[in-house]
C-alpha cells in the first residue's frame, strides 16, 4: 500500500517534470533538406550538404561507443543524434521525451584544450549512457506505463543534476589527455572559495544564491563525483545508479544506494569528497609565493563582480567586460577614480568571448537569430567609438566570433565558421564593412582569439584539433604559418603582441597565469603568480593588464611588464592532476583519437513528412501544459509525439474534466516547421450543462453531444538585439462547438435547454514585447514594455450566443528606487457588444481582491502599479525539507471601472504580496509562493490569499 501511494504521487511529479522533458532548442528552416546515417548505435541526422561533419561525429561517437559506458557497465540503445549547423549557439545536449541528442559546430573561443567534437562526443554520449541505465527494474515498468518521460522523471527527480554532469565531465577528463578536470579554470571558483571562504551547505551548493557567488552543478559534481571513485572504485557509481533505477519508489533511493556502497548519504559525501579535495588544493596553493600586484576595481564581498578582458585606452580610461551577480552581461569604461560609465549592455555575446580595442575604437561580436528560426543566426560585430560615444553595426551575413581591431583601425579579422563548419580567419575591410581577405584553417583546427601584431601584417592565434592547442602565426601578406608551441594540453588562451613577445595566459603550472614566448629566442616565461587564476592579458605603454580572480569575482590587476621579473618556464613545476589521472587509471585506456580510423557510412534522404509522428511518452491521465503552468488536467489518458527535429507536437487522448462535465477524445497537433505556425484540435464527446430553476431550490442537467474544432494561425517574430530580448507575434484563431441536446435529468425543465446551440469564434491578437536583459538578481525587469491587443467575432455560429469584443493591455517597466527594485505600470481597456447572453472570460487583469465573474459587464478600463523589490537573501536550509534563496516583496495599488448594466462601478484594491523563493525535498524545481494581502477600501474588506507557483523551466 505504500508503495502504491508513492507510486500515485510520483507519477503526480512526472505530470510536471514530464512536461519539462519535452525540450526543444527550437526549429531550422523550412527550407533545409535532411539526410540521415544509421549505424548499429546511432542515427545522425544533418543538414543536406554537411556530411563531412556528419561522417566526422558518426566515426566519434561509434569509436568512444565501448569506452563511455565501461565504468557504468552498461552499453546503451540506439539514439538520434541532431546536427545543427546553421545557428551561432554553441553547446551540446541530451533529453528524453523524446530522446535524442543535439550537437551545435559552434566552437566557443574559450575551448579547452580538447577538440570540440571530441569533447561532446564523450560528455553528450556518457548521458545517454546513464539515462538508459536507468531504465530498468521498476523503472522500466514504469517506462511501461508512461513512456520515456518516466526515465526523465526518475532522472530528474531523484538523481541530483551534479551526479549526472559530474559524472560526464569526470569520464571526459578520465578517457582523454584534457577535459574540463585538467583545466584549472573550471575548478577556480571552487578553489578561490574553499580557501578565502568556507565550504557552503549542501542545499547552498546546489541550488545557489542570490546572496554569494555559487559555482556551478558542473565544478560541484566533478569534485563529488571524481572523488567518490577515487575513494570507493570505479563501480560505485554503477551501483548506485543500478539501485535507484530498480528502487525509485523508497524514501530517498539515492541516499540509500550512497549509504549502501559509501556509508555517506550525499550531504555528508559532498561535505567530506570537498575537504578531501581541499587539502590538495591548500598544498597546491601553500607551495607559491604569490606576487603583488595593484587592482584597478575594489573587491566587495556582498556583490561577486568579474571584470575580463580589461584593456587601457589611456592613461585615464580603462574598458572592460562586468558581469556578476547584480549585473548583466556589459561592457564599461572605468576612470582612473572608479567611476564606471556603460557603454553597452551585451545581452547576446557569447560569455567571456574577447572584447578588443585599439585605444581608439572597440570591437566585439554578438549573436543575430533569424526573425523566426531559432536556429539559424549569423553574427553581428559592433564598432564602438570613444571619440563619439556612438556605436555602429555590421551585419555581416556570417558566423564570426572574437573580432579584433587593427592598431590603424583599418581592419577587422575575426574567426568565421562557415556553411560546411570549416573555420578560416577573415579580415573586414573597416571602411566598406567588406571582406579582403580569408585564410582557412589547415586540417579542420578550431581557431580561437587571433589578434594582430603592431602594422597589422601578423595575427597570432590559437588552434584547437584533437591533439590540443598550438600558439600559431599567420603571415597575412604571404598565408604562411609559424607554429610557436606545438600541440599541447595545457589551456593557452587569449595570445597577444608586446614587443618581441606573444603574452598569453597559460594552465601550465595548475593555476593560470600570464606567460610571455619570446619569438626571437623561443623561450617561455611566466608573468604573473596568481592565487587562483589570471587571464585575460593585455599591455598598454609597458603595464600588463589583466584579469585576477578572487573568491569576489575577476578583478582588473595591472603590474609593470618588466621582463627581469619574469621566471623561465624551465623553473615552473607543471601540474599533474593527480585525480584526473586516478580516473584514467580506472579506464582500459585514454582514447587516442589520432588512432580512429574514418570510416565511410552510408548516407541517405530524412523526410521530416514521413518522421512527423514520433510517439514518446504516454499517461493514464490527462494534463495539458503551457508555458510554466499546468492549464488543464483531469481523469483520462493522453498519448505525445514530438518529431526529432521539433518541428510536430501532437497529442491525442481522452480527457475527463474534474468536475466532470465534460467527457471528449480529443488530438491536438501544432506544426511549427512552417513560417507560420499551425496548430488544430479537435473534440467529440459528451458536454454536461448544469442550471438552477424555481428560486435555486432546482438543480438540472442536460447532456449534450458535442464537437469542437479549433486551429490557430501565428507569426512569431525575434528581433532581439543588443540588450533587448524584442519579441513581435500575430495570431489568428478559430474555435467552434456545437451542442446537440440528448436528455436532460429532469423533463419538467426540458424546454428550458436548447436542442441545439453552437459558438464560433474568430479572435486575432498582435503581441509585442521589449525587455531588457536582467541581472541574476532582478527580479522583474528593470526596463521594458509589452503590448497586447485584440478583438474577436462570432461569423460563423448559427445561433446567437456569442457577440464582438475587444481589448488592449499595455505593461511598462522602469526602474525602483534601489538596484534590483523594478516598477510596473499597468493600463487595459476590454469591450464586449453584448452580454445578455454569453461571456468570453476577461482579457485584461481585474484589480485583485475582486473576482472577475461576479460582473457581467459592457466595457472595462483596467490600470495597476506594481513596486517590487528585494527584502533578504537567507540561504536558509532546514535539513533536506526547505532551502530559501529569496524573500521579496510587492506592493500594489489596482484600479478598474467597470460598466455593468449601464452603471459604472469604481473597483480600487491596495495591498502586499510577500514571495518566497525556495526548494523542497531537494528537488531542483524551483518554488515560489506566499501570502497576498488585499484591502478594499470601499467595503472596509481584508482579504488574504496563498498564491504558489512551480518554475519547471528553471530546473
């Protein structure tokens, strides 16, 4: 009996984790033809005229096939995989409802020293692997009964999202000479916190703050993850993972599985994997002498901030990227007195990618979607003059990232990545904005950061492949290539010309710092001595510039760039990750890449016609979603389909409402492949319709038999640029329902109900929306507008039910009083022709406190102000039941005059909601609920409300 209960409220949880799982990174063109490659493992499907990267990704994924699943014993089914190559989004990913995997050829400009195909090829495919281990025992009875939405649900309600990308950044860095457990920046953050803070509590760790900087599920994960093997064997997690898929209906699986191999439940493993990580990191940082060093930005312990890429403009002015906790993403001109001045908010940069100047202008890249596919984009680069203030945009028609500027300011090189995913470096001509030279990258390398030499006749670079990176010249003038530091796995990054030398950082001795190759004598030097990590470098009248960072974020540094302060790298100890290499020892071997041999698949035509149907999940019940909210639910069941390209959602099933009066099959399909989007549904089924007679002494019902069509129309339009996230849509809908009466309970009051009634209705509504990009820590946006408008008819019912309306709503926000404190103005109007009969449900927002079906009403001016603000950060866990992130707080004011029956009416209401922000159980899904309390001073009324709400896109 207990097991049933949980049984019965974990499929409750599927209902909305489910939902959550039927991820979509959006669609391609319309006009792109798809091709196919099916091996025994994997089915890769790609954009007609990529094979070559097809052919690359299918010989990746089959050759590391054996090696991803050993130390979870388990060789998984075959999947989809998707490339996507049209998009400047640069990232991997696996999901479950449906399941498939989606790979971008995007490689970021901060790549590690690992090939970006290699990388994803192990990282994306381990998460296949411990998805599909989990479907067995009872979970795959559960699969049985809900389809692969139970995997999803089993995965993410009970397996920590730490443990599965901990897991697939630890087995990344086992199989391979790099991954992200070698690179001393993904550990920073952790590092800089454990010895300057203190280790947090483990609901802090993996849900974060609002109050202090928290690294990441990815650096969390690896160090529980990495250190439990280390500690227990490669099979511990096997066999944890083997448990709570065979398990999931006990109390708390995971812990028990943990308990069962490790004697730790995961709060007191994460505690003691950390400070066993700690004491290597303490001797690590104990054995430097860490150099002094001047700071241009002040640290404050209440506010994490990361100042990158600084560079001096003059000796008054220094230009830098700021973001943090309380900043989003932009780009800022610091005074010699600590005065910052925005010059740009840089909503759609890619993070971290380099911003560059010449002291004259600056330039840096940003992301341009589509206007309707979410996955194709080109890059814009963006010219920003300090003489003016003013700022130019280039469309440039192509994916290219990390532009730099020439020292005359005539010339723009960046690197492109182009229709076939091969890389080159262009140079624009800055006049004419047009391309005067490409050089293609030899042997398909990544190129990262190039940055021009003092007559702009050199760039140097860093090129990526398989076999690490190499610090690279390329003679503009002859093409020709001089390689500095031959393929290696240490993280260089960001190289620039100072006199003689290329300064770059460098991951060398285990924490980054600044090094110098001089290129007449080809020594190497290191600059900097870093406690933590510095980047970032760049040199103005002989000061390095640079990025330090601290337990408080990046900081700017600057030191004089004196070569008899400098150390040869011969006297550095270079790192050896030891834990990194107890991971490679557990493995057979570390794959060599260099040893695949390229086999050739054979290839075919995909017909998304033929693949529009792909059913995944099903449930003994029916729940429709929309947006972050259950809309609908009831007794029934439901079956799913969404195309491996995204492009058909349908479900069909039978629903019963929960007041049951209404019982109908319905199928529901919405295409979104097409310019337009499409969506129909329709019902048949079984309407009940319940009236009072006789002074509401008589209660009847009539049931009918209905049918039920509807379809929309609709245009969504992006034209996000800049900081603003701009969103325009226009839709067109159609409904109609037609009632034919079969019995009514009572036949005394058989007249009273209509043999036959129908509603049609014919609605359009134009939407706009302006908002600008938010700080972690906003609540509700700091600036923006919306506007909704729209009007519906009734042409096409033949009884007269349902008449015009009308109606306009407009939302604007500004700025509070206080950083993260936000104002929202409110104003609506709705009209209606008639209401003798039938009302649609109000369109526009009725003051609180009063509810919207106690007036039948004409017309309705509607307006409210919203202050909302921040009130504490408490961090606050109690045991594994509550963490609270947020306490916050609206004040409001609502106002509407409503005509009722020729009478207008003057509604006011003032009052307070108080949110919080919390987890439960936890469980990743992010919470928000508390108490509204409502006055309306006309009746002297007080009224007090719980408001709660699930983010199930904030998992």
């Amino acid at each position: 009996m207990k097991h049933l209960f949980v049984l019965c409220i974990f499929s409750l949880f599927v209902g909305f984790t489910a939902q959550s799982q039927y991820f979509s990174w959006g669609t391609e063109p319309a006009s792109i033809r798809w091709k196919q490659i099916q091996t025994d493992n994997f089915q890769v499907i790609y954009p007609k005229g990529q094979d070559s990267i097809a052919q690359r990704f299918t010989n990746l994924l089959e050759y590391v096939y054996d090696a991803c699943g050993k130390t979870l014993g388990h060789a998984p089914a075959k999947i989809s995989v998707i490339l996507h190559t049209n998009s400047a989004i640069t990232n991997g990913s696996v999901a479950w409802a449906p399941k498939r995997m989606d790979i971008f050829d995007v490689v970021p400009q901060d790549q590690i020293s690992m090939g970006w195909l290699e990388m994803l090829a192990i990282h994306e495919f381990r998460h296949v692997v411990q998805f599909d281990k989990l479907n067995q025992g009872l979970t795959k009875i559960l699969y049985f009964l809900l389809g692969e939405q139970a995997v999803g649900g089993v995965g993410g309600l009970l397996l920590p999202s730490w443990f599965f990308e901990g897991d697939a950044v630890a087995t990344e860095t086992a199989l391979s000479l790099s991954g992200r457990g070698r690179q001393p920046e993904f550990s920073m953050g952790l590092r800089a916190q454990l010895i300057e803070k203190k280790q947090y509590t483990y609901a802090k760790a993996y849900f974060g703050s609002y109050k202090h900087y928290v690294p990441n599920h990815y650096e969390m994960g690896y160090v529980v993850v990495a250190n439990t093997r280390d500690t227990f064997g490669p099979e511990v997690w096997d066999k944890t993972v083997t448990r709570v898929a065979r398990r999931p209906h006990t109390i708390k699986p995971f812990n028990k599985a943990l308990k069962q191999q490790t004697k730790y439940n995961k709060r007191y493993l994460y505690y003691t994997m950390f400070q066993k990580q700690l004491v290597q990191w303490k001797l690590d940082y104990e054995r430097e002498i860490h150099k002094s060093y001047d700071t241009l930005t002040k640290r404050n312990p209440k506010e994490f901030t990361n100042y990158v890429h600084p560079q001096r403009i003059s000796d008054t002015y220094v230009v830098a990227e700021k973001r943090g906790l309380g900043d989003a993403s932009k780009i800022v001109l610091i005074s010699k007195e600590g005065y910052e001045k925005t010059i740009a908010h840089t909503a759609f940069k890619q993070a971290y990618e380099r911003i560059h100047t010449n002291g004259e202008f600056l330039v840096w890249a940003e992301a341009n979607q589509h206007i309707r596919w979410e996955l194709k984009g080109t890059s814009d680069i963006y010219i920003y003059s300090f003489a003016s203030g003013k700022t130019k945009r280039v469309k440039t028609g192509l994916r290219v990232f990390s532009p730099c500027i020439s020292q005359l300011g005539d010339k723009i090189a960046a690197v492109e990545i182009d229709a076939r995913s091969m890389y080159s470096i262009v140079v624009f001509n800055s006049a004419t904005k047009e391309i005067i030279a490409r050089y293609p990258s030899p042997n398909q390398e990544y190129i990262l950061t190039p940055s021009w030499n003092h007559d702009a006749t050199k760039l140097v670079y860093i090129a990526v492949s398989s076999q690490g990176k190499r610090l690279v010249e390329l003679n503009t003038q002859t093409g020709e290539r001089t390689e500095y530091i031959g393929a290696i796995h240490d993280d260089l990054q960001n190289p620039i010309y100072w006199k003689e030398y290329i300064v770059y950082s460098s991951s060398y001795s285990g924490v980054d710092n600044i090094y110098a190759y001089n290129t007449l004598s080809r020594q190497i030097f290191r600059v900097t001595v870093a406690k933590f990590g510095a980047r970032y470098p760049s040199v103005y009248h002989n000061v390095l510039l640079y990025s330090d960072y601290t337990s408080d974020g990046y900081m700017i540094a600057q030191i004089p760039a004196d070569e008899r302060s400098w150390h040869s790298i011969d006297v550095v100890r270079k790192a050896k990750y030891e834990l990194a290499e107890s991971l490679s020892n557990q493995e057979p071997a570390k794959i060599d890449f260099s040893a695949m041999k390229d086999s050739v698949y054979a290839s075919k035509s995909y017909s998304k016609l033929l693949h529009m149907f792909n059913i995944h999940s099903w449930m003994p019940f029916y729940m429709e979603y929309n947006g972050n909210q259950v809309s609908d639910q009831g007794l029934g069941f439901q079956i799913n389909s969404q195309d491996k390209l995204g492009t058909t959602l349908t479900t069909a099933g039978y629903r019963q409402s929960m007041n049951n009066s209404r019982k109908a099959g319905f199928v529901k399909v919405q295409y979104i492949g097409m310019f337009p989007t499409l969506e129909m549904e329709y019902q048949n089924g079984y309407q009940t319709i319940t009236e009072t007679f006789n002074n509401d002494m008589d209660t009847v019902q009539a049931l009918y038999h209905l049918k039920q069509i509807g379809g929309a129309v609709s245009i969504p339009l992006n034209f996000s640029t800049r900081s603003y996230h701009r969103l325009l849509s226009f839709t067109g809908q159609l409904f109609y329902a037609a009632y034919d009466k079969i019995e009514v309970d009572n036949p005394v009051y058989d007249a009273n109900f209509k043999e036959f009634f129908d509603v049609g209705v014919v609605a359009y509504t134009a939407s706009f929306a302006n908002i600008l990009q938010q700080s972690p820590r906003d609540i509700m946006p700091q600036l923006g507008q919306m506007l909704q408008i729209g009007y519906g008819h009734a042409p096409l019912q033949a009884t007269e039910i349902y008449k015009e309306y009308a109606y306009g709503a407009t939302k604007l926000f500004v700025p509070g009083f206080m950083k993260h404190h936000s104002i929202e103005l409110y104003g609506a109007y709705e009209w209606y022709a008639d209401t003798s009969f039938y009302t649609i449900q109000s369109m526009i927002q009725m003051p609180r406190g009063f509810l919207t079906e106690s007036y039948v009403r004409k017309d309705m001016i509607s307006a409210h102000c919203n202050y909302t603000f921040p009130v504490w950060y408490p961090d606050f866990a109690w045991t594994s039941l509550l963490y609270v992130k947020r306490l916050y707080a609206t004040v409001f004011v609502d106002y509407a005059r409503v005509d009722i029956l020729n009478t207008n009416a003057d509604l006011v209401s003032v009052g307070l909601e108080s949110m919080l922000n919390f987890h439960m159980f936890h469980i990743q899904v992010p919470l928000t609920a508390g108490p509204r309390i409502t006055v309306i001073p006309r009746d002297n009324a007080i009224s007090v409300e719980f408001k709660a709400a699930i983010d199930i896109n904030g998992m």
